[in-house]
C-alpha cells in the first residue's frame, strides 16, 4: 500500500485526483492538507471539506497557507474562468461544511505524519508547493524520512499556461517551488510536457458517470464549467492534470523521466520557469551545482492512463 498525504487546491482537476487516491485498491490516502490557488485557501479547504463528507473519506483534512513562502510577492488573479466562483464548477457547494479540520497547519501536520510513518509516505502536490517549503523551513531533516514526492506543475520543453515561460502552480509561488525541486529528498516532476497530452472527453467522463454512481456523477457535474473551459483550447474534453500526478504514483511504467537538477527562475519576465540540467551534460559552473538530481516526465501514455483512471474511480481497481 501507498501512504500518501495530498497536499491540494481543489481544484476541479484536483476533485478527480482525490476521488482517484480515494478509491485506489493499492493507496492509503492517510491525509489532505490544502493549499491556495485554484481558489483562496478558506475556499479550497472548504472544497476539500466538502468532497471528504461527500465522497466518504476518512483522511484527516489539514489547512494550509494563504499566502506564498515569501509573503511579499503579491498575489494575482484567482482562476474563475477556468474553475467557477466556488472552485468546484459552480455547483453551489454550501458555505460551511460541518466536519472538523485537523487542528494542526498544513505543514506541521506533514512532518507530523512523516516522522510517524518514517520511509513509508509519498508526498503528492498538486497546488502551490508553499506547505511542502514551509515543513522544509521547519524541519529541514524530515526530508529525509519521506520516501517519495509526486508533484504536478512545471513546463520544461514546452511554452507554460500562464505565460510563455511558466505553469500556473510554480508560478503562483517559485521560491517554495525552487526550495522543494533543491530539498535532499526525490521528486518527480508532472507537468504540462505531459499533462497537456491527456485530454478525457466528454464522453469518457459520461460513460465513467453513468457506471460509478452518485459519488462519480458528483465529479461529472462539477467537472462540466471545466470541459467548457477546454473546448476552446483542446477541443470536447479536459485535461486531467493532476490525476496523471496520482497515476505516476501507481503506474510509472506509463511514463518517460529525465534525470537532474531543477531550478526555479524566481522574477523577471521568466518568473516561475521551471529549468532542469539533465545529468551527464556538462555546463561551466552555476546556481544548478550541488542540488540533487530530481525526475522531469517527457512523455506518456495518455489512452492507458485514461484507463487507470477509470478503472480507479469507477470500479475500484488496478488499471
């Protein structure tokens, strides 16, 4: 089994990651801690709130940051073109939801949950990375005792979504990305290189709705502003960005990685760029010397992690 804590910003695509951690036969979902992001952070932990009590989770739930790692960098816009007003699609999700939140922040409640379960939780990020740099802040020494980390963001041979050189999670706080792609523990980078490549029709995710029941038609409704959102982008369908983070976790023999060190452009007109230095190439000295050598993804699968997906979420099984 995974134990994983998922740190999240839900989020429409993050809806379908978790449901996706939720129902894994091979996955203990044994946290969620909320970032900012898709949406601000009382949103979002709401959100999080919400799919807990919907979807039946019994995962603590844990708030995170509302603001980034250095909080002088201001904040932009919030995505409600692409995600609703509520974060969920425009579903009319309550205002409050009755259940608690773990007392702890985000961050601590992470080096909490790593130091009790040493060697043995993946960490996986599909938001802003500000809680993961703010546990390294902490506790720098707990890196060592997560056996993995699972992050979607970053844009490495291709353009980014916010701006020619950068995607939305890295660049909605690059100095917590650059200190956890330069932390001693190992990443694999889920980004747009191959995220971008895995569209679910509209179609697909009917037929995923019509077979799962209440708890998938929930996703099938929250999920349709989204599909609007990627008609004029993608065509019938949406990218499911985050749930290819899940799938690494559980099928990375459907992906292609490069191996390196990773930096974070942090300012400039290339703010949040992600750059990595593949191993064995050699460059003169510079800022990307002495950092850990971390795993980019460049290629996919798509049609086959469709698959996992469904299977995952509709039937409760391996893909």
């Amino acid at each position: 089994m995974h134990k994983v804590i998922f740190d999240t910003d839900p989020g429409i695509d993050d809806a379908m990651a978790l449901l996706y951690l939720q129902r894994h036969p091979d996955i203990d979902l044994i946290g969620v801690t909320t970032t900012f992001g898709n949406a601000p952070i009382d949103i979002t932990t709401r959100n999080a709130l919400f799919l807990k009590q919907q979807w039946g989770l019994s995962a603590p739930v844990a708030k995170g940051s509302g603001v980034t790692f250095d909080p002088s960098r201001p904040e932009g816009h919030w995505p409600t073109f692409i995600h609703g007003e509520d974060g969920l699609g425009n579903i009319g999700v309550p205002e409050t939801i009755d259940l608690p939140l773990d007392p702890r922040p985000a961050h601590n409640f992470i080096i909490d949950t790593v130091k009790a379960n040493p060697g043995e939780v993946t960490l996986i990020a599909v938001g802003r990375m500000t809680n993961l740099a703010l546990a390294l802040r902490e506790d720098p020494d707990f890196a060592a005792l997560v056996k993995d980390v699972i992050i979607m963001g970053g844009a490495f041979d291709i353009n980014g979504n916010v701006s020619p050189a950068a995607e939305a999670n890295i660049h909605g706080d690059p100095e917590a990305a650059d200190v956890v792609f330069t932390a001693p523990w190992r990443v694999t980078v889920v980004g747009l290189d191959v995220t971008t490549r895995t569209v679910m029709t509209s179609k697909f995710m009917d037929e995923m709705a019509k077979e799962g029941g209440a708890a998938v038609q929930l996703l099938s409704d929250l999920s349709q502003f989204y599909i609007e959102f990627y008609n004029t982008r993608t065509g019938d369908g949406m990218v499911v960005h985050d749930s290819c983070a899940c799938v690494y976790l559980t099928n990375p023999e459907l992906f292609e990685t490069r191996s390196g060190a990773v930096r974070v452009v942090c300012g400039g007109i290339a703010d949040g760029q992600t750059i990595q230095k593949p191993d064995g190439i050699g460059f003169p000295p510079g800022k990307w010397d002495g950092h850990p050598s971390q795993l980019v993804c460049t290629d996919i699968q798509p049609e086959r992690v469709l698959s996992v997906i469904r299977a995952a979420i509709v039937n409760g099984q391996r893909g």
